[in-house]
C-alpha cells in the first residue's frame, strides 16, 4: 500500500509557497514508482511562480513488488530505528529482501540495480573489484561515491572532488563473479549492502571472490 500526504516548503529563491507530494511509502502498483525513484523525479519539485526548480529530501520505504524487494530510505539518525521495523517487517514477510540506504542516490542505485534483473550483492563486490583496480588513478582525488548505472552499457561512476569518472562494466565478468559467489549468498539477511560490506566478504573470504 501506497501512502502520502501534501507538503508545503518555500522556494529557495522567490520564497512562493510550493506544494508536493509526500510519500511515506510507495509500491509498484504506482507504474511511476521506479522510473521517478531511479531518475530522481520523485523527490522534484518546481515553483509554479518563478520556475525555480530543486529537490526535497524525506524518508520513504519503496516496495518494489515486481522483484521481491523492500528498500527503507532511512534518514542516518533514524537507522536505528528503520533496522527495528525492517526486523519486525521480515518476520511477517520472509519471501522478501530487505535493504536500509541512507541516501537518495542510494535508494535510486538500489532500486536500478533491482530493476535491471541483477544482484545487489554481486554488484557492490563487482564496484570493490573495479575500484580495486583504479586505486592509482582515483586515490588523491577525493572519492565521495561509487555507484552502477545500468543500461545498455552499464558503468561504474565514481563522484570526485573535481568531477567524475565512468569505468565500463563487464556485464560478463558480473555473471562469472554471481556463480563464483553463488554459495556464500544464499542467505539474504542483511540490510545494509554496500561497499563496506563488499570490503568485510573480501576479508572473510581471504580476498578471493
């Protein structure tokens, strides 16, 4: 179930009142549900008196039903909380995976990565891998952000200081890296994937995939 409420903020820049939409929580029976989150359209707002256009930030948890998957955008304050109703979440619908993200970009990295058939999992130890091999080239320059964008040449783009990079991704090297990790990833119970989980299966496993 979908639910929202209208919100009203000022423009930053001719102070008009702007009303938008407010979702706690959005499924995909919503058919904008993935294409407005992945795009960012859905967090847009644009005043009607001057054209001034700039993004809200809130929390909401995205139900993508169509893959089986439930992501908790959680404000960084609020984490704790959000792993107590994912917990609770679990326990009533356990054919479900559960993700936390503590940012927009995260949520719409999720929500592509899931809509293009693919691993979240196999994805963030593919992102560690091709950073691995750009250290050199990356290491003085700043790194805030690793993300996939898929597509019909999927990259890997890394946000610097001083602007960003693509790396192409092997979509092959992805299917080899999914059937090598195959037998550690059948359990599904965490909530936070990321690179820092990437890097904690690379030192379980002794740095082998």
């Amino acid at each position: 179930m979908s639910t929202s409420h209208e919100e009203t903020v000022k423009c930053p820049k001719c102070g008009e009142e702007i009303h938008f939409t407010y979702w706690q929580s959005i499924n995909t029976e919503m058919d904008f549900a993935i294409p407005d989150i992945i795009s960012g359209k859905l967090f847009e707002i644009k005043c009607g008196k001057c054209g001034y256009e700039s993004h809200v930030n809130y929390p909401i948890l995205f139900n993508d039903m169509i893959h089986g998957v439930m992501i908790n955008y959680a404000m960084p304050e609020a984490v704790e909380e959000a792993e107590k109703v994912v917990n609770y979440m679990r326990e009533r619908m356990d054919f479900c995976r559960f993700r936390i993200v503590t940012s927009q970009a995260d949520l719409r990295e999720k929500a592509d990565i899931f809509n293009a058939g693919l691993d979240d999992r196999v994805v963030e130890l593919l992102k560690f891998i091709t950073m691995t091999q750009v250290q050199d080239q990356v290491r003085d320059r700043g790194v805030h952000g690793v993300y996939f964008i898929s597509g019909d040449e999927p990259v890997v783009e890394i946000l610097m200081k001083d602007g960003s990079g693509h790396v192409p991704v092997d979509m092959d090297m992805y299917r080899q890296l999914e059937q090598m990790t195959r037998p550690r990833l059948t359990e599904d119970r965490e909530f936070h994937i990321d690179q820092n989980w990437a890097a904690a299966f690379f030192s379980r496993s002794g740095g082998e995939a």
